[in-house]
C-alpha cells in the first residue's frame, strides 16, 4: 500500500512510518495538521489516508473534517481515522456517502500492530472498520433503529460484527458458530432488511448502512 499518514504527534508519527514501511508498504508523506494532509493525499493519491481527529491549528476536528473532504474529492482512496477520541456528528457524516473505504480506531484500543495493518489493509481494498465503541455512540445518537426490529437477536450480533469489518470466519469464531450458519444469518438479514442481489451495490455495506442508522 502507498499510505498518508496525518498525525501532530511526532512520536507517534514517526511509529506509524516505522510500522508500515517495515512491513513494506509505502508512505508517500507523513505530515503534522489536515491542510497538508488534503495537499499530499492530492499529490501523492495514495491507496489509503491515517487521519489523528484532533490536529493544529485549534486541535478540535481538523482532521476529521480533512478525512470526509478526501471522501469526496478522492472516493477512490481509503480513509481510516485513528483518535483518542469520538465525534459522532462529523464519524455520521464520513459514514453517509457510504461505508465503503472507511474506518474510525480509537488509539487505545487496539492492542495489536498486525490487527491495525490488517484494518487499514481492508479500509484500503474497500471494506469498513469500526471500532465498537465507535458503534454504540453512533448508535446513542440515532433515532432510526426501528427498521432493525425485524431482525432476531442473533441477527444483531452478525450485524453488529460486520459493521466492525469482521469477516464470516472472524464471526463464527466470535460467536462460536459454524460458518454455514453465519452464512445463513447474513442471507437472513439481507433478506428482512430488504437489499436484494445487485451488481452496484454492496450489499454487506448497505446492511452496515442500515444498522448505523445512515
């Protein structure tokens, strides 16, 4: 992957670039505030963007802001935003253009270096990460779960593991199912949630879509 890293922090960007380019990826630029990480992802057009929320000049939402800027000027790139922190209003609105190529981690959660290449991997080749607790503020702040009563409890859980990007296998180990079953309850809610086959669109993103509320 060829990669643009946005992070105040030196430290912690410097670790970034280590972490990434010891595993042979590229990073195209690493830069310190949102407005020269909106110049060198237009630059560089990478295949995926590590947005901090919080960057100068105020260290309010710079970088969140900059992360659904580069949602719609550059759909093709990936955009995982990594924070300390979460802010729902601006985590909805990089959400609403579709799921697709987008993930939001909280720093201190993830415990594992290969799990966070691994995220930003799939942000990359189009799929979504969503830490859980990113999840459940989104969910507290909206009113539009009622479509999702249709779904039996074990639905929900399915759900809610896929809209944190994991896949059949990491489901059915997580819940301890067979795989067939997992397969089954994805048909399942496909099915109540009323998103039928189709050839432009992801039908595993519009579930997520619909569990979100977006």
């Amino acid at each position: 992957m060829r990669v643009v890293i946005a992070e105040d922090a030196a430290v912690l960007r410097d670790g970034l670039t280590h972490v990434l380019t010891s595993r042979g990826h590229v990073v195209a630029a690493a830069v310190a505030n949102a407005d020269d990480l909106l110049r060198a992802t237009s630059e560089h057009r990478p295949d995926a963007v590590i947005a901090d929320i919080r960057m100068p000049p105020t260290h309010t939402d710079e970088g969140l802001r900059a992360a659904i800027a580069i949602r719609r000027a550059h759909p093709e790139v990936g955009v995982l935003v990594f924070s300390q922190y979460i802010e729902t209003g601006y985590a909805a609105e990089l959400l609403a253009g579709g799921a697709r190529k987008v993930g939001y981690l909280l720093k201190d959660r993830v415990a594992d270096v290969s799990d966070f290449i691994d995220a930003l991997t799939r942000v990359a080749a189009g799929g979504t990460v969503l830490d859980p607790e990113v999840i459940s503020q989104l969910l507290a702040g909206t009113r539009h779960t009622d479509h999702l009563a249709v779904l039996t409890p074990r639905e929900r859980e399915v759900l809610a593991l896929m809209a944190e990007g994991r896949s059949n296998t990491a489901i059915a180990d997580q819940l301890v199912l067979a795989y067939g079953s997992v397969e089954k309850h994805i048909t399942s809610i496909f099915t109540k949630l009323g998103l039928p086959a189709s050839a432009t669109d992801h039908r595993r993103v519009l579930a997520v879509l619909h569990y979100l509320g977006t």
